[in-house]
C-alpha cells in the first residue's frame, strides 16, 4: 500500500512521517522530495520555483508512486503538494500553462495509486523557519487556501474515500492514523 501525507508547509506532515519511521522500521518511507529536488539539482523551491523545478518535483512524485518497495510505503509528500505549489507559482506568472496543466494531468493521475492519503490540519501547527521552508504568512495563506480548493475537489466532487483530515496534537493524530491503518490492515506501532 501506498500511504502519504499531504499539506501546506509547516503543518507536521514530517513529524508524523519521523514518529512512524522510528516506531515502525520494516515500513518503506520517503522523506523528501521538494528539499532534495533543492539540494541534488540546485533548483529553487517555495516563492521561487518555476516550471524546472515543479516538472521535476512531479517527476519525483511519479518515481514514488511507480518505485518498488518492500512492502507498504509512506510518504512525506504526494502529487496534491506538487499541484498546489504549481497552481500557485502558476497564479504568480512563475510557472507556465503548459507545466501546471501537465501537473495537473499527472495529479490526477496519481492520486487513484494512493491508498491512503493524510491531510495535516494547518490549525493545529505554527509556522516555523527551519531554514528551508517558507516563512511568508501571505504565502502559507495563499497554499493554504489552494490546498482547500483541491481538497474540496478530492472529497465531494470526486468522492474520493481514501482521504483522511489529520487534526489536533501529534499524539491524536498518531491515534487517529492508526485507527485508520488498522481499517486498512496495516499495523504500525504508535
């Protein structure tokens, strides 16, 4: 099976990611796409992506979906970050039509091969500069309310029923992703 978090910067998709891999080895993970994209190729990300960039995080997004793993997989990140991020750096003339609506094309694609996917609750989660990721409040804003356009798309227009919302601290969430995994016969330890 193929698990995966998704949403904004910021919103403890990667200490949800940690808390799992360190409890439970034998499961495959992912921990970086967008950051390494950043450090083996030198591209920019956030604010300043364009469409190398974005084409190479999609890139990476197919790469994960596709790759052979040893059992069940989770990842930090799945194609919904890629089209969000695209959308927005779309929307500030930094990507162009052609790349978002390739993006989209994969998106679309890729999100029937996830077989849970994990959306982190921003509410919950302030935003903190570790060096890497976006600080900008208008930017986070913004991804924000993208994230919330697809969201809505994914569950009532496509009535998607492998989506799950992620709230609270992160011991309620790790309860609640374990309830969720236990449905899907996946047992971790939380």
């Amino acid at each position: 099976m193929i698990i995966s978090f998704t949403g904004a910067q910021s919103t403890g998709k990667t200490t949800l990611l940690n808390e799992i891999k360190d409890k439970n080895p034998w499961l495959d993970s992912v921990d970086e796409v967008t950051r390494r994209i950043k450090r083996e190729y030198n591209l920019p990300i956030n604010e300043s992506g364009g469409d190398i960039t974005q084409s190479m995080i999609m890139a990476d997004h197919i790469a994960n979906v596709y790759r052979k793993y040893d059992g069940d997989v989770i990842l930090d990140r799945c194609a919904m970050d890629g089209v969000v991020y695209t959308h927005w750096l779309y929307n500030k003339g930094k990507v162009s039509k052609e790349v978002l609506n390739w993006t989209k094309k994969i998106y679309n694609e890729l999100m029937e091969s996830y077989d849970v996917i994990f959306i982190t609750d921003p509410a919950d989660v302030p935003l903190v500069d570790d060096g890497e990721r976006s600080i900008d409040v208008d930017f986070r804003k913004e991804i924000l309310d993208l994230f919330d356009d697809y969201k809505y798309d994914l569950i009532i227009e496509s009535k998607a029923d492998n989506v799950y919302m992620v709230s609270g601290t992160v011991s309620e969430r790790m309860t609640f992703i374990k309830k969720v995994l236990d449905k899907k016969e996946i047992d971790i330890i939380i």
